[in-house]
C-alpha cells in the first residue's frame, strides 16, 4: 500500500508511536510518506520505500499565528497526487485530523478520493481537545475519518465520554519490537553511571506538569534514604527548572542526572533497577512499555491506560495520584528482595512480549484496508 503519515515528528509518545509504526511499515514492504515540519526523531534513514516531505510555513508579519494547518493540508494534497497515495494516517487529532479533512475536500473537488485513518494518542483527546476551544473541531475531526483508533481502551471510554462520537472506535495498543530484544544480550555499560550497590532509578518522560516530576524526586529522596540509589531523569520539559531546584533543596545532587532527550534511552534502561511513572493523565504509558521490554519493573499511578500495561503485584506497583509514601515503600521493599525482583523483572519482559510490533502492525494493516475499501 501506499501510506502517507502524519505526526508531530518530536519525542513525545504520537510522534515516536508513528514513527516506529511507519519503519515497519516500509519494511514489510508498504510506501510510506511522512508528512511534518521536521524529520521525525527517531527516522534515521531514508530508502525507495521510506521518504520525508518537509511542511514549510513561511513567516509573516500580519500573523499574530503562523497557520500550519494551512500549510499542511496544502502539502497533503501535493503529496497525495503526486505519489498517489492510497490512506492517510494522521497521528493525533490536533490538527493533523482537522488538515486531513480539508486535504480531503480539496483532492474530492478533483476527483480524487483519500481514506483517513485518525490515531488518539491521549492528550488529544483528555487535555487539549476537549477544551471548548477546540472540542467542536476535534469533534467533526474524528466524526469525518474513515476509521478512528485509540491506543489503549480506557482512551476509548475517555473519548467517548468527553465527546459526542458516532464511529466505532478500535483500540490498537501501543508496541515495541521485541524482536530487538529477546535475540541477544544487547552491552550495557552500568559501570559508568552508578556503584555496584547502587539502585538505578529512571524516569523517562516530556517533562511536563502531568508527569509529576516532583513524586519522581520525592518518592526517590525517601529510596535514597534508606538505600544507595541514583536516580536518572531522561527528556526535557517546562518542568526541568522546578525540578532542579527541588533536587537541590532535598540535597539529592550528587545522586540525580539531568540526562536531556535521549535517542538511546536502551542504553539507560539496560541497567536501570525501577522506572517510575507517577503521571496524573497517561493514556497508555509507551515509556513504561519500553522499560519493561529492558526487564524493569514499573512503579506507576492507576490512571488511564496503565493498568492495561502495567500488572500490579506483577510487572510493578499501580498507586493513586500523589501516592508517594505508597511508591516509596513498595519501591523499597522490591530493590530489598532479590528475588521478588527478579520475579517482576521476568513478568515484566513477558508482559512487554504481549505487545509485539508484528501483532500490532497486521492490525493497523488491516485497518488501512478497510479505511480504502469503504
Ligand atoms: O506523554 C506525553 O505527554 C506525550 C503524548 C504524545 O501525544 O506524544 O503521549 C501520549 O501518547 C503516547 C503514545 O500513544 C502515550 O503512550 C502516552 O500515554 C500519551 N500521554 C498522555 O496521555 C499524557
């Protein structure tokens, strides 16, 4: 097939999702065109089957807002007729869903008919798209795609709630390829980073207020209290000051690294002990997903699409928001029992198997095959 994707192409989880999701594509042999204002981050290489179409919004004074929109529909349009692009796939709703409707309008003046596949990502649809500002759009976005997906099935309920929906909406989970992982002991350099007796802790995330970085700090203070411990904060946000601020006030410098966006974040979760994903809203948690694949237990809230990720008293701890005292003991408890930990290392990995790339990708080939043939 041919396939044209849009995403935003940074490390948030939609853009990473479509990326990974568009590589295999291509390797099994589908044309597949990203569209967006930049080189995904994670697409290193183009080929024949994989190609990248760069949306320009030129500067112009008169606009207060520079109309990306526009400027991608327009692009859309070019690039659907020029490569004869069979479905798109729009990653988050906003405003990649609403572009694709106009792209659609335009290409159906010419005669040309576009199927639109729309993913929910998560904040789409439970932070920004059911603002009043945006919901009428968002609402006739999604109403006006051929096939709508959410990737998980409590974003779903969500969407179903905050929205007046009337298309089915099929839930395809977020995946990793564990056909990296299960082959071969990939090295892992523990050495440079912490002791031998040390406990690694890692957070990976945008760095945004939902993700409440500072549960991270605090739920670590009281680890590293009673234990040798490091904690390693990976990705980049608003909340990045605070945060550094926070583990200077608890007097945690020496035990915390700042360690930024992170193409190798394999290279991190190979020797990290915990990860922990106290979030407030998290619709699926692909960061948690990429941490179990690397053998790690995840101590997370209960919000969202965690728990259809993470198993409590499994695979990690689920615990309210805020819960901090209740992550910090049970996080205590684990690192203290070797073999508990081994235990939930295990049904980590084999529950990170359940959400296999192979699986997920004749879904979504499926999906496209119904999006053109209705
Ligand atoms: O987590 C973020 O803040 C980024 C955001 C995005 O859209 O890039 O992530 C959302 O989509 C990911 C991929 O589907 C999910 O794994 C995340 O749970 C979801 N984030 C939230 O719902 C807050």
């Amino acid at each position: 097939m041919k396939i044209a994707i849009v995403c935003y192409p940074t490390f948030g989880g939609s853009g990473v999702v479509a990326t990974e999701l568009g590589i295999a594509l291509s390797q099994a042999g589908h044309e597949v065109h990203f569209v967006t204002y930049h080189q995904p981050v994670r697409l290193e290489s183009l080929n024949t089957n994989l190609y990248f179409h760069e949306v320009l919004v030129p500067e112009y004074d008169l606009f207060k807002y520079q109309p990306y929109e526009l400027a991608l529909s327009s692009k859309l349009v070019d690039v659907i007729k020029a490569y004869n692009i069979e479905v798109l796939h729009v990653h988050y709703a906003i405003p990649h869903a609403y572009a694709a409707y106009m792209a659609r309008k335009m290409l159906e003046d010419q005669g040309i008919h576009l199927p639109i596949v729309t993913t929910l990502h998560g904040t789409d649809i439970t932070l920004v798209g059911s603002h009043p500002f945006y919901k009428s759009a968002v609402t006739f976005s999604i109403n006006h795609s051929d096939v709508v997906t959410s990737v998980s099935q409590s974003l779903k309920e969500d969407t179903l709630n905050f929205f007046e929906i009337k298309k089915e909406i099929h839930v395809i989970p977020n995946f990793i390829d564990t056909e990296k992982y299960n082959s071969k002991d990939l090295p892992c350099s523990r050495e440079l980073i912490a002791q031998k007796e040390e406990k690694v802790i890692t957070h990976i995330s945008n760095l945004r207020p939902l993700k409440r970085l500072s549960d991270v700090i605090k739920t670590f203070k009281k680890i590293a209290d009673v234990m040798p411990a490091k904690l390693m904060i990976v990705g980049s946000g608003p909340e990045k000051a605070n945060a550094v601020r926070l583990v200077s006030k608890l007097k945690l410098d020496r035990k915390v690294a700042f360690l930024g966006k992170s193409l190798e974040i394999d290279k991190i979760l190979c020797y990290s002990d915990l990860f922990l994903l106290p979030s407030e809203k998290e619709s699926f948690g692909l960061a948690a997903l990429e941490a179990m694949i690397h053998k790690v237990p995840v101590i997370s809230t209960d919000v969202g699409g965690l728990p259809e990720v993470n198993v409590h008293g499994q695979t990690g701890y689920l615990f309210p928001v805020g819960a901090v005292d209740q992550m910090a003991e049970a996080a205590i408890t684990l690192l203290n029992n070797p073999q508990q930990h081994q235990s939930f290392k295990a049904a980590a990995f084999a529950q990170a198997q359940k959400f296999d790339l192979k699986l997920v990708l004749a879904q979504y080939e499926a999906i496209y095959k119904k999006a053109i043939t209705t």
